[in-house]
C-alpha cells in the first residue's frame, strides 16, 4: 500500500518527529518551494510530499535536530499497519 504522491526526482523526504519539534517555524520559513503547512494538530509542522523536492533545508535549519531526511521508498513511518 503507498500512502504518498511522489516525484521521480526526489531522492529523499522529510520525516518529522512532534516529539522533538518545539514549533519554532525554522522549517517553514527556510523551505525553498515553501512546502512545509502546518500539521492536523495545528501545532506541529509536516511536508507537503506533492510538493517537496527533498533538498534536506528543513532538516539542516531544525535546532531540535526533529526533522531527518529518509531514502524516498522507505515509507515504513507513514503507513500505519
């Protein structure tokens, strides 16, 4: 089951980890094509993965170290069982 739209030119993607975020907006403001929106919580952030293009920015700008890149195709985080 693939749970995400994604390009064939994006070699990585975003992961977030809420538990690690402090909500700072680093990753929003710093995003290039300025596809990180605001998560269902409305506190937290996540990527918009029609959108990414994996260039790592958010992760890199992130002070808490909560955003990591994953190889595109490992989706073992994002489908629940």
């Amino acid at each position: 089951m693939l749970c995400l739209h994604t390009g064939d030119w994006r070699t990585e993607r975003p992961v977030f980890d809420n538990d690690k975020c402090n909500a700072c907006g680093f990753c929003y403001i710093y995003c290039p094509p300025q596809c990180v929106v605001d998560d269902e919580d409305g506190i937290h952030y996540k990527a918009d993965l029609d959108y990414c293009k994996g260039c790592g920015v958010c992760a890199r700008e992130c002070p808490k170290g909560a955003i990591t890149m994953a190889p595109e195709g490992d989706y073992s985080d994002a489908c629940p069982a």
